[in-house]
C-alpha cells in the first residue's frame, strides 16, 4: 500500500512539473538582426532559465525612435496574457540619467524598459499599477558591470527572464516610484464642434497606409455612412500637408484600383489609404507626435 502511495505521489509530481505555467517574454528593440545583440540578449534570458518562452515582437524599430517603440507596445500588448513580461529596449539616452523601469499594469503585464517615453501609451490604455527601479545591484548580469552600453542584455533582458522565471517577484526588482512615468505629448482623439481631432502615431509600413488614433467609437460621432465622404486635413507641426475629401468605405475592393479611401483598420481605427497604392508616399505623409489629423463628415453641396 506504501508503494501505491509513493508512485502516485511521484506521477502527481510529474504531472504538476510537466504541466508548470512557463513565463513568456516579448523582446522588442531597434537593433535589427544583421549582428548577434538580439541573440545575446535571448541567451542571457535563456541562461536564467532554459524553460522560458522567448518571442519577438519586432527588432525593426527605426533607429531611436522611442515613439514608435511606444505604439508597437500599444498595439501587441493587449492581445497577450497577464502575466506576460515585455523587454523593450530603443534607448538613445544609455548611460544618461534616464531610469530603468518595470512597469506593471492593472492588466497585469510586465514592461521593463528604459523610462524614456516608451511607456507613454501602454500606460494610459492598460493603466499604471505600480513602477519599481531596477536595482542593478541584484538585477544585473554577472560579472557586467563594466560594460556601459548594453543595458539591454546585462539589465533588461536580465531582469525580465528572472522576473518571469519566478527568480524574483516585482517586489524584488527594486524600490517602488511614484505611478507616472516620462510622456511624450501628442494630440489625443477628441471631439471638436462637427469635427474629430486625433494624432497619426503610425503607417502600416508595409503599404504605406496612413493610420490615426481616432477609434470607431468616437468616429460614429460623426455618423457618417458607408459611401459618404469625410473631409481630411492633415498637418505636421501646425503646417498643412493634406486636404481631400475622402470615400468612406468597408474594405479595399469598394473602390477602383488607385483611388484613395478611408476606412477602419484591424485594431479599428480610422485610416487612409489607397487601394494598391502607397498613400504615405504618395502625398509625403508620415507619422509621429508631431503628426496631426481633422476629419469631418463632407456636408452637401
């Protein structure tokens, strides 16, 4: 009877062992692949634990560019589990006076980052639940102290594989700040009179199309219908760029090859395009804080 009882605790142990939560982690950066830092830095996260899931949300942020870094968090966080522990790391200021930061959400997502604005949008739609500095004198690779450059792998990518390795819990990752982190401004989606003003934060890179912050619940305000037309300017720091009145339509293949159209895009946001065609180049439109947009709906001749 022993022995019964011996063997099935042991399969309870197994069981319990194979089917153990394993922690994620999400890397970001805007290293590119073309050398090993991406490499090294899932190698240190692997070296914490070799049971770890490591994914990538992009390597591919232009360089420096911390807004952009902002969005993509933005735009992937909300569609992983709580629990999930975010590395991102597009740092022009390492080795300046610039915190590093774990951000926890009211989600329950991890952010461990520099605090340098990457956190600006993560924060405000998925809420601010705590922010700890890390301590790098427990949170930091063995032996790396003289290295001044790569924070991303002797700090971050460090930290973020112990933390969700259950190496260490928030509470260890360091002292606890006040619940803000640095911001970077940009023109929130608001109702104005008959008009919607909103901030374009990114193209869809890959066809050029031209995507806003103005969500379809603020833009039913307008109540425009399929097939009507909205007007839209476009400007970059107060400076005209674009003015045209636009079809508001479902999808692409509403409209003839090469004409241009608006529409709601995959996270439902009022965008701009042209149908195969490139619509940031077309009219040089980019994206960015300094980017903003006026839509309202085309009254009647």
């Amino acid at each position: 009877m022993k022995k019964i009882y011996v063997i099935a605790a042991c399969i309870i142990f197994i069981a319990a062992g194979c089917t153990r939560s394993k922690g994620t982690v999400v890397f970001q950066t805007d290293f590119g692949v073309k050398d090993g830092a991406v490499s090294a830095m899932k190698g240190v996260a692997t070296g914490v634990d070799p049971d770890l899931k490591l994914f990538d949300l992009t390597h591919e942020i232009p360089a420096y560019n911390i807004w952009e870094a902002a969005y993509r968090l933005e735009q992937t966080a909300p569609y992983w589990p709580a629990g999930t522990v975010f590395v991102s790391v597009v740092d022009p200021g390492v080795g300046t006076e610039r915190k590093s930061v774990v951000l926890k959400t009211k989600t329950g997502h991890y952010f461990v980052t520099p605090d340098n604005g990457t956190l600006t949008l993560i924060s405000q739609s998925l809420g601010i639940e705590s922010v700890r500095e890390i301590d790098e004198e427990l949170n930091r690779r063995k032996n790396s102290q003289a290295s001044y450059t790569f924070h991303g792998r002797d700090v971050y990518a460090y930290t973020g594989a112990r933390l969700a390795a259950g190496v260490i819990g928030f509470e260890q990752v360091g002292r606890e700040l006040p619940s803000k982190v640095v911001t970077i401004p940009y023109q929130k989606a608001v109702v104005q009179g008959d008009s919607i003003m909103g901030n374009i934060p990114i193209l869809d890179v890959q066809y050029g199309n031209v995507w806003t912050n103005i969500n379809d619940s603020i833009f039913k305000v307008l109540h425009v219908e399929p097939k009507a037309k909205v007007e839209v300017f476009i400007n970059r720091n107060g400076t005209p760029v674009f003015h045209q009145d636009v079809e508001f339509v479902h999808t692409f293949g509403e409209v003839p090859e090469g004409r241009m159209l608006a529409y709601m895009n995959s996270l439902m946001n009022f965008s701009l395009a042209i149908n195969m065609g490139n619509m940031a180049d077309s009219f040089h439109i980019n994206s960015g804080p300094e980017w903003n947009i006026v839509v309202r709906k085309k009254k009647p001749n």
